[in-house]
C-alpha cells in the first residue's frame, strides 16, 4: 500500500470550487496509485463564518483565559466542520471518504492546550480504514490528552497534523497544499518576483518556517524528517510542481542565498554597564530573565555592555523585571528581524558584508547582527523592512 498524506490549508476548502481542486487532487493521487489519506484546516480566514478567529469571537475573553478545555473545543470545531463538508463533496465526486476527528485518527497528545505536543499516533483504525479502500479525511490541528479531553496543537497545526499522521502510516510522501506555488525564494506578498525554489533541504525549510515564513509549520518539517519522509509544497489552484523538501536539498544550486524571511514585532533591548556599575544584579541579568521565562535572541555580550531582542509581547513583563532589580536599560522598538538563509554560505566569506553595504547603501540602519553556518539575522526597524527584502533578494539574484 503506497500512501500519500494531502493537507489543505483553509483557503483550499474555503469554496465548493476550491474544493473541486481538491477532490481533483485526491483523483490525482488515486490515479496514480496512492492511497490517500486527507488532512483539512478550518474553511477560510478570520472574517469567514467558519474561520478558527471567528469561533473564537464567539465566546468571552476571559473563558478564553480560565477556561482551557473549552477553548481548545471550540478552536477544533471550524476543522470539524470542514472535514465533513470536504468529505460530502468527495463523496458527491464518487468517491468513499470518511471523516475523522484528530482523536478519531489517533493522535494523542500532552495537556498543554493550544499549543499540545503531539505524544503517539495510534494508527490502527486508520490502517484499517484504508485497507479497506476509503479515504480518510481528519481534522488538522487536533488532538486529544489521555483523559480524553480536545486539544489544539497551535497556529499552523494543520501541517503538524500531516506529518505525524505521514509518519505513523510511513506514506511514500506528504504533500502540503497551499495557495502559493511552493516554497518561494521570499514571501511573495512582499516580494513580487519572488521565485519558485524546486528543491529544498529539511534544515533550510526549517530555519525559515521557525524564523517567520508561515508557509509550513517548523513542526512539521521537524517530524518529517525524523520520519525520513519527503514533503512537498503544492498549490491547490494550479498544477505546478511545487517545491520538494528532503535532506539533501539542491545539491546542483551555486547560489549563496537559497531564500529570505522575517519576523516583526521584535524591540531591543540594550543594558550598559555605565548605567549600571552600582547594580550587584547587573552580571545575573540573563539568568534572571531566563528563570521568568522570557525568550531572548540576539544575543550579544561585551564587558560594558549586554544586548538582546525579546518579543513585543514579553515588554511588559521585561520592563517589570528589570525595573524590580534596579536595572537601568534602553529599548528600541518596533524592530523585525529578517533572517537570510542558505546552505552554500558555510565557508564562503563577505556575505555578511554584502548584506551591510546593501542596507547601508540604502539608508537602512543595521541594529544588530548574528550568523550560523546557514543562517544570517539582521535587525533593522519595522519600517524599513519591505525594502530591505525586496533589495537583498535583489543582491542574491534570486528573482526570476
Ligand atoms: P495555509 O492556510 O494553506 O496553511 P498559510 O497562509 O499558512 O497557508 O501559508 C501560505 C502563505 O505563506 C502564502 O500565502 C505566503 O504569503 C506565505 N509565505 C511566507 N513566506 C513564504 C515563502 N518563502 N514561500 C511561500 N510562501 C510564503
Ligand atoms: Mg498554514
């Protein structure tokens, strides 16, 4: 039995005829002599009846603060809705689907609600579903606890969804149908002639998606690849072939940049010495930070100075923390932090002075910098952040 794992996204299933070009898709994959196996969002975006935002508009702010049973129930519902619907439209195209919760399909999963991790998936009702030639149809982004109760396993689940199920069923390959052609040298909605990338390593995939590129879940990319399984990246609407991610990646490409994201909402955070030399606290304040949880990157330490980014979010309770020890600091905000990835940079010298004197030449102020052997992160302020993209693409010759 060779199957193939197919997960829509919710504008896929947002119209009966965007679901035409799913059930073409599933025909496809029959045709070709796979058992498949179907994972569905929500139908639609925030606005949208169905949307996972717009159930959640539904209930009271502070159910959705005490009451975490209930929120993951009712986060779960607009995947409820769309594999029954996606399911009577395969069957109204003749063929035999059977919708399944996530709990259905046997994923279990830890109690951490909203964002739950994903602990086993018990397959055997699954198996058994397509030994008898049916076509499956689960709910992305679900899952239940051990005691039985709904969970959700955070925004993007749905990609996380295929892969644990790809997985558990070894299928042959795990497509990710999307509303895009693949994986893109750039967010297309902010670089027009961002191009397709045709093959992709799991490392590359990873740091972009983990970095800001919503296009897959890093999630996903990270059970794949334990499970060796390829993933490709397709669009619903078009028959493009899509972008295929393994381990390898393309080993033919010379170029030093295979792709670019960012992420905003990102504020600095600078702490010198000079302000501080009184504060006994002044040498512990990373562990300190660390101990309340806050995340921290960008992370540089010089002997009369400390420098960090946190995320919009943890400002408050940064600002709070900082202030109760007597910690004299400064922020910058509204920051992004674009991250510049490719696995042919390892080793080659001046990209990272290629990417300051196209900014500098520019105007655009550098705040901060750090490297990996695969990655390079800058961070520049919000709004220069449209033109720093479009002009790196530019210096990587990675449009069309
Ligand atoms: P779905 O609902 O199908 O899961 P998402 O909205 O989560 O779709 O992801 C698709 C979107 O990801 C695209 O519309 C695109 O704007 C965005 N995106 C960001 N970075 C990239 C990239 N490098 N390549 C392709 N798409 C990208
Ligand atoms: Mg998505």
């Amino acid at each position: 039995m060779k199957i193939v794992v197919q997960k829509f996204g919710g504008t896929s299933v947002s119209t009966y005829e965007k679901r035409m070009n799913v059930v073409d898709k599933v025909k496809t994959a029959l045709k070709n002599g796979f058992s498949p196996v179907v994972v569905v969002s929500a139908m639609g975006r925030i606005g949208e009846p169905y949307a996972t935002d717009s159930l959640l508009s539904l209930v009271d702010t502070n159910f959705l603060k005490n009451n975490k049973v209930g929120t993951d129930l009712i986060m779960s519902c607009g995947e409820t809705i769309s594999a029954v619907v996606m399911s009577s439209d395969l069957e109204k195209s003749g063929l035999d689907a059977i919708p399944l919760t996530g709990a259905q399909a046997g994923i279990i999963t830890d109690n951490n609600f909203t964002e739950a991790r994903v602990l086993e998936v018990r397959e055997k009702r699954l198996k058994n579903i397509i030994a008898q030639g049916r076509i499956p149809v689960i709910t992305g982004f679900q899952g239940q606890t051990e005691e039985g109760y709904i969970t959700t396993l955070g925004r993007g689940g749905s990609d996380t969804t295929a892969a644990v199920i790809g997985v558990a069923l070894d299928a042959e390959q795990i497509e990710i149908y999307t509303d895009v052609d693949g994986i893109m040298t750039a967010d297309p909605r902010i670089v027009e002639d961002a191009n397709l990338i045709n093959v992709i390593s799991y490392n590359e995939v990873f740091q972009l998606a983990d970095q800001g590129a919503k296009v897959i879940h890093p999630k996903a990319i990270e059970y794949a690849m334990q499970g060796n399984i390829p993933l490709l990246i397709k669009n619903t609407m078009s028959d493009s072939k899509g972008t295929l991610i393994n381990y390898l990646g393309d080993k033919e490409s010379n170029k030093i940049v295979t792709s670019l994201t960012h992420h905003s909402e990102r504020i600095q955070v600078l702490v010198k010495y000079s302000d501080n030399e009184n504060s006994p606290k002044y040498k512990d304040i990373l562990p300190i930070i660390a101990a309340n949880k806050i995340s921290l990157d960008l992370i540089n330490i010089f002997p009369k100075e400390q420098v960090f980014t946190i995320s919009s979010e943890s400002k408050d309770i940064l600002v709070q923390l900082l202030n109760s020890i007597n910690i004299k600091f400064s922020l910058v905000e509204d920051c992004s932090k674009i991250t510049i990835v490719g696995s042919n940079m390892k080793g080659i010298p001046g990209v990272m002075a290629k990417i300051i004197s196209t900014l500098n030449e520019n105007n655009i102020e550098v705040l901060q910098t750090a490297d990996s052997h695969m990655t390079i992160w800058c961070l520049i302020e919000n709004k220069n952040i449209k033109n720093a993209i479009n002009l790196l693409h530019k210096t990587f010759q990675l449009y069309n």
